[in-house]
C-alpha cells in the first residue's frame, strides 16, 4: 500500500481499500487450492477412458458432435447437446442409413451414421435427400425461380439444381449445388473419413470436392473446417519455417543520415479540417519536424517529403517507415527512388523498430491536449509551437 503507482486502477482501489484495517498475507500457488478450483471449474462431467483400450468414442472427436470447437462452454454444451452413442455389438452389422425427412429444419445439424470410429462414417447422398435440402434452402429457391434459369445453372428430372462449371482445360462438368444444411456433411465425408478423406490438406480437400459438389465460398468453408479439425492439431506437425530473427537498425553516424516518418491520428477535427498530423526524426539529432494535414494518403505523405522536407533540409539516406499503404504505395517509393533515398520498413506488427519516432508522439501528444481549448478544435495552432519547444530543449539522450 505504501509503494507509489503511476496508475489510476491501482490508486482507485488503494482509495477504496483504505477504509479497512487488513493484513495481507501472501500463499504460495501449490497452497492456494481453493483458487486453482474455481479456475477450473469443469464444464461436463469427465470422460473415464481405459488406457488399454483405443480412443475411438470421446466427447472430444468430430464424429460424435458436428460442433467442432477447442472450447466447449456451456452454453454451447446445451444448444449442441452429444449424440447418443451406438448400442451395436462390434459382431452386427452397422445399422442401415436414414435419408433426411422433410420435416428436418435447415437449421438442423445434418444427420448422419454415428460409429465408433472414422472409418465407419458413411455418405448417403441420394436425389430424394438431396432435393429436399435444395427445397428447404432459400438460395437455391431463388435461383430456381428465375425464368428462364441462368445458363450457369441445370435442372435434372428430379428437380434438382446443378451448376455448370467449366474448367481451364475446356472440360464441362455439372455439378450439384450442395444446400447449406449438407455443407458441413460433404466437409466431414471428404476430410474426416477414411476412404474419401484421410485428414489431408486443405488444397487436396478442395480438389477432391469442387469436380464433385459446388456451394459458395467453397474454399473458405473448407480452410475453417480443416484448421478446426481437433485430430488434425494434434498429430500433424507444422511445415512452417520457422520465424527470421530479427536485427536492430544500426545508429546513425551523423545528422540526417536517417529519418523516421510518421502518421497520428486520426486525431479531432480542427477547425481548419485536420485529421492527422506527420512527424518526421532525425534519429541522430532527434530534431522532429511536424505538419498537420487533412488526410493519410500516400499523395499528402509524398507532398510533406517534397516541399517540407527534402527541399528545405535536403535529402537523407535513409527513411524508415512503417508497412503502410501511404507508405508502399508506387508515388511513394518513386519519389524516394527519383532523389536515391533508401526506404526501409519496419517488421510488420512490430511498432518498436520505429521506435523513436513513436515516443516522440507519446510526448507530443499530452503536450498538445493540454495547450488545446476544451473542444480539442485548435490542436493545429499548437502543434508548430509545440514542435518548436521540443527542439529548442534539451534532450536526455544527447544532452543538447
């Protein structure tokens, strides 16, 4: 209580706390118990599975629940609850499949035959099954009820939609238009099960299924359900190469040797209609240049650089820059490459590489709050000012 924190929770709290005469008494993990429970508090009742035998029917597999997730919370417990498992001796045959009523909501997870292993998962597509789906899938009713039918569309004797797709090679194939209620039974079949699946990738899973079933957004279905396949993360290891490591930018040896430029905002709207503001370092001198502009674009950036910059203090050798689009844009890099400027960005996600151009803005911008009027509308008219007092004081890291 006695230790000074520069935070406002913290000090609200020690204000709240103060009003009481306790004694902290700290416990050491391995005897806080009763913590480590509530954080564990377990959501279903626990799976007792024998050692000796093989994992083939958990609570934790794809085939028992059509919800694939890494986190089962309740309340997905109670909207998606487990399947039943079979009561069939290993001896008997596997009991026959069951097409789809018509009394089943699209909504409604599709059905299929629940086994104790993968390799027992089975596929009934037939046109009975089939178009009742198509019958229930508003997207396709629209499609059907267009007159004259789209030539990319077909319709069979059994009133069934295909789509017509043709391939690069010049060959044609009509290919059935899978509801959204079958998506999900298609994705299982042709990625989980043994002999159509396998568990292979995504780029085989998808040339395995478009020459066969066609729905929109194919591909972004099938990369959704592959990187949720639970079987998939835990026995495939990860081709990734391995991350670079990354270098420190060396320290300038002279005065604006190397820059360091940057966009804040969007900041409020000043009277005179800026929204942004740039702010340029010389990273040896920490001498800042400031210009408060209405937009980010590349053409505002590549304007500032001219007329402010290049054309008043001259060219530098070298000017970092984040991954931006104002940045990487072609205006950009041309002027940089017209006056033999070397451009180098920083890591993506990685702020620190610029890092002295954003603690400028982290001391700039209280500084500009608080000279600004209560609207913050005239945070434009003190941003030359405060530029100026930033450079005419000494700086800690050079001592000038």
């Amino acid at each position: 209580m006695k230790k000074p924190y520069h935070n406002a929770r913290i000090e609200r709290w020690m204000t709240t706390l103060q009003q009481y005469d306790m004694i902290i008494q700290h416990i050491s993990g391995k005897d806080n118990t009763t913590a480590d429970a509530l954080s564990r508090y377990p959501v279903d009742h626990p799976n007792l599975i024998d050692d000796d035998t093989a994992l083939l029917h958990t609570s934790s597999t794809q085939t028992d629940d059509l919800f694939i997730s890494m986190v089962t919370t309740r309340s997905m417990t109670r909207q998606y609850p487990p399947l039943v498992p079979s009561t069939t001796t290993p001896s008997s045959s596997p009991p026959p499949q069951t097409p789809i009523s018509s009394s089943t909501s699209p909504t409604n997870s599709p059905t299929i035959s629940s086994s104790s292993s993968l390799k027992d998962i089975k596929f009934l597509f037939d046109h009975d099954m089939l178009y009742q789906h198509q019958h229930q899938d508003s997207v396709i009713q629209k499609i059907k009820n267009i007159s004259p039918l789209h030539s990319q569309y077909k319709l069979d004797d059994h009133d069934i939609l295909y789509k017509i797709v043709t391939r690069s090679t010049g060959h044609v194939l009509e290919i059935p238009y899978v509801p959204a209620s079958l998506i999900s039974q298609v994705l299982l079949t042709y990625h989980n099960s043994t002999f159509n699946g396998g568990h292979f990738d995504i780029k085989r899973t998808f040339y395995t299924i478009r020459d066969r079933f066609f729905w929109p957004n194919m591909y972004k279905d099938i990369v959704r359900h592959i990187s949720s396949c639970i079987n998939c993360r835990k026995n495939k290891p990860s081709r990734r190469k391995p991350d670079g490591h990354l270098h420190t930018i060396e320290p300038p040896r002279g005065i604006w040797e190397r820059l360091a430029i940057d966009y804040v905002g969007p900041v409020p709207q000043s009277k005179s209609g800026n929204k942004y503001f740039l702010v340029l370092t010389d990273l040896f001198s920490k001498f800042v240049i400031t210009k408060a502009v209405g937009d980010n674009t590349s053409t505002t950036a590549a304007k500032f650089l001219l007329y402010d910059v290049f054309m008043i203090y001259g060219v530098p050798l070298e000017i970092i820059t984040d991954n931006g689009q104002h940045f990487c844009s072609s205006l950009y890099e041309s002027l940089l490459k017209l006056t033999q400027c070397c451009h180098v960005k920083t890591t993506p996600y990685n702020p620190q590489a610029n890092g002295q151009c954003e603690r400028h803005n982290a001391t700039l911008v209280p500084n500009l709050v608080a000279l600004s009027n209560q609207s913050r509308s005239n945070w434009d008219d003190k941003l030359l000012a405060t530029t100026f007092n930033y450079n005419a004081t000494r700086h800690d890291s050079t001592g000038y």
